[in-house]
C-alpha cells in the first residue's frame, strides 16, 4: 500500500474532502456503524474499511457524553450503542473489568483524570472480560469489514491492577489477548488485515498486516521547543532516536511485501514552525522511500481537522486551508522505485519512475548532487524549478526533512 487514510469523525466526507479517499488503498475508520452508507460505497471501489477498536480502553454508557467527531480520542455514544465490539465489553454490567488502583479507583486511560468521562482501563487479567473482547471483535467482523485497526497497544510499564496482578502480570495478559484478537481476524479470513497502533514488540509485529507510526512521522518531533509545555524533550528524543531506528532498519532495505507488517507513517501536520507544504512532501518523501504506506489524517487539507483531539494537548498553531498544492499532494503518484537507496552526506535518496525523494534524517543543511538526470526538475516541497547542470540536479535538503522532485 502506499496511501491509508484516518477517518475518525461522525460524519461523511464533505465537499474537498473527498480528494483525501482517492488513492487511499485501506481507511482507519472511528464510526464504522454510524457512516455504514459511506464505507459501503468504499467498499464497493476496492477500499479496505478498518473499524477502530480498543482491548485497553472501554466505556460505560451511563457515564460517556455525546460528542463531535473524536474528542477525547474515543467514539460517541450514539456509535458505541451500535457498535457490536463496544457493546460486548462495555462495562455497565461489569464494573469487575476496569482496572483499579490500590485504593480501587478507576484508572483512567494513560493515567489521566482529564480523559474523556466514561471511558476507563481495563483489566486482561480478568477471564470473562478476554471473552468479552474476542466475542465482540467475532461480531465485529461478521458485519463484512475488511479487518480491525487496534489502537493503544499498551504492554509494558503497565501499572498493577488491584485483586489481580501486578503491572507486569497485566502486560502479559495484555500480549496474549492482542495475539488471540491477531488468530481471531486471521482465521476468520485469509485476507483480512490486522492493524496496530502503539507499542509494537516482536511478537506482535509477527501477526500484524499493518503497524502505525503514530507520532513519530510528524514534524513538531524534530522541534524540541514545540512541546516544552506538555512533553518533556527526554520524550521528543525518544521519538527522534524512534524515526532514526526506522530510517536504519528501512534505509538500506526499504519494506516489500513478504518483509512482515508494513509500517504506516501516521502524519498529522501543521503543527510546526515550518510550512504545512514542506511537513506534508516530508512525510511523503520519508514514506516512499522506506516502503512505508502513508496517512496524514487529512491534516494536509485541513490542518484544523483534529483540533477538538488536540485541544489542550498542544499548541495549536492555525495554518491556511485549501491550498492549491494540496490535490497534487492527495494525487501524487511517483510510479515505482527503481534501483536501490543511496546514500549521500547523511541523506537517503531513491528515485522512481516520475522523480525522485530525498530525505535529511540529521540535523544539519545537506546538499546532495543526483547523477543522471535529464530534463526538468520540479521541487514540490519549496515550488521551485531546479536546473540540472551537465546532467547533475543539485538539491539542498534542511534539517529533518524531505524534498520529492519531479521529471
């Protein structure tokens, strides 16, 4: 694949947004119940729908509010009453399958007080709530999609669950219910994909289709000053020694079908202090060039798509909408990589069929020189025309980031 798209608002597409499902090969969808006309007709043009599920999360009905779209990070109401996953392990009836603390609260999503109401940890330990989660994603299933997407695959550094177990008992439990909801969707289908989103360890990495880099394709990781008021640098550090571990791993190999799950470079832009053209044709030219599949979440069209998600996380920094670049960017299409990635003043370069991606993984300015060209050359990030000079295309890249220059 090289193109997935987010989906997590309670409505269909409107208007423009319809460019962003055009070249999308499989859709991450939040309201797969709610928006059943929508992703019939996806359905109908090939487009694999991947309903959102959690086995770390789940809510209670009398307690979760009606919302827009996904604030909180989490589905309404009106969805999760429909939905057949979410009602098999909401906890109304089974107050025994939330996690609790030693003083037996609720523990809350990521540990915090402020996430959305209703929604709360749950317990792997606990038998009936395992049966819960596979009977619900059964169900789930049998309603015709295309797999599951699951979101917070959270397996170590857990916190101990009161009357059951301790943190790392709770990871354990965790791994083995993602590997049976892994032998679940597999089974039921060949063909039908299995997507995760959180921390990948190598037994799940050994059952999944797709994983998600959520976090670690977007620019404000490589702005060290962006979260210094909600995220420490030690964790932005982190996400950059992540981005570097992949651009090693993929760098020389790029992914290719039969390479085991293949990574999806989940992107949400305008958020940084560069312009959301250049982060956009950076996630671009990171992806295409590791074999990665790519997904901004729409955020290229509309930068403000996600802010009641955001809201209070960061700090949201407003950006133009509907740019003129931006269907070149929804319908960009390189062709095929021909020949291996080369390696040039600490940069990765591969060229395709149509042009060529360059990626500045360091943090210094490069130049790098691509031999052989003829021709134009067009930059798409910067929107200049560069002039080869005796069939050599000199390019300047910044700092962490991409350029994708076409023939």
């Amino acid at each position: 694949m090289k193109w997935v798209q987010l989906w997590y608002l309670n409505r269909p597409p409107e208007g423009e947004e319809h460019m962003l499902f055009e070249r999308a090969e499989a859709v991450i969808v939040g309201y797969p119940k709610t928006l059943d006309p929508w992703v019939r007709e996806l359905r109908k043009r090939g487009v694999k729908i991947l309903p959102y599920i959690s086995f770390y999360k789940a809510p209670s009905f009398a307690r979760i509010p009606e919302n827009k779209g996904w604030q909180g990070g989490s589905p309404a109401k009106s969805e999760c009453l429909i939905n057949p996953f979410w009602r098999a392990v909401a906890t109304d009836d089974h107050p025994e399958w939330i996690g609790r603390d030693e003083n037996g609260a609720a523990r809350r999503p990521f540990e915090k007080e402020t996430y959305l109401q209703g929604w709360d940890q749950t317990c792997p330990l606990v038998d009936s709530y395992r049966e819960a989660c596979i009977s619900g994603l059964r169900a789930l299933l049998a309603d015709g999609y295309d797999g599951i997407f699951l979101d917070n695959v959270h397996l170590s550094g857990r916190l101990p669950h009161a009357g059951h177990g301790s943190g790392e008992d709770v990871g354990t439990a965790a791994k083995s219910l993602v590997l049976e909801g892994a032998e679940v969707v597999h089974s039921a289908c060949h063909d039908l994909l299995f997507a995760a989103n959180g921390e990948i360890i190598p037994e799940v990495e050994a059952v999944a289709d797709l994983v998600t880099m959520e976090s670690f394709m977007f620019s404000w990781a490589w702005d060290l000053s962006v979260f210094e008021t909600v995220a420490g640098n030690e964790d932005l550090r982190n996400w950059q020694e992540h981005i570097r571990h992949l651009i090693e791993r993929y760098g020389s190999k790029p992914w290719q079908p039969g390479g085991g799950p293949q990574p999806v470079g989940l992107g949400y832009l305008g958020f940084s202090g560069r312009s959301l053209r250049e982060d956009a044709f950076t996630l671009l030219a990171v992806t295409s060039i590791l074999g990665m599949a790519a997904c901004d979440a729409g955020t290229a069209l509309k930068p403000r798509l996600w802010e009641s998600f955001w809201s209070g996380r960061v700090p949201f920094s407003p950006r133009a909408e509907n740019e003129e670049w931006v269907p070149a960017f929804y319908n960009l299409d390189l062709g095929e990589p021909r020949g291996d990635v080369v390696k040039q003043e600490g940069c990765l370069i591969r060229r395709f069929d149509r042009g060529v991606c360059v990626s500045n993984p360091t943090d210094r300015l490069a130049r790098v020189n691509i031999e052989d060209w003829a021709g134009s050359a067009y930059e798409m990030a910067c929107n200049v025309d560069i002039a080869p000079k005796d069939g050599v295309l000199p390019l300047w890249a910044q700092p962490f980031s991409g350029r994708i220059v076409l023939s």
